[in-house]
C-alpha cells in the first residue's frame, strides 16, 4: 500500500494536506491557514503543523 501526502492551496497562505491511500480508503485531510484570524475551525492550525500531523498520521496508517 502506498500513502501519499498531497498539498493543496489556492488561496494565499491556506490549503489542506491530503493523505490518500492506494488501497481506495477515504483520504484524510488536514486543514491549516497561516493567519489565525481567518481560522474557521478548532482543527485548523498553522502549515507547519499541519504537515506534521499529515505526516504523522500517514505514518501511523502506512503500519497498520
């Protein structure tokens, strides 16, 4: 099985971290926006975190 990490911006300084499996499991998003005011949701949280839990996450998954 292969997870793949996939970026996604199109507006300025906010987008998501796709993590997609090869096996056809539902992907797994993590939202971020790097200006804290325009924040919608308790689970968004800066880029730089949000890539660590992607890659955590999709880390944590690639062993199961």
């Amino acid at each position: 099985m292969t997870v793949r990490i996939i970026r996604h911006s199109i507006v300025p300084d906010t987008g998501s971290f796709e993590v997609r499996f090869s096996d056809g499991r539902k992907s797994v998003y993590f939202y971020w926006d790097d200006i804290p005011s325009r924040r919608l949701r308790p689970e968004q949280v800066d880029q730089e975190t949000a890539k660590k839990q992607a890659q955590e996450f999709a880390r944590k998954a690639s062993l199961d």
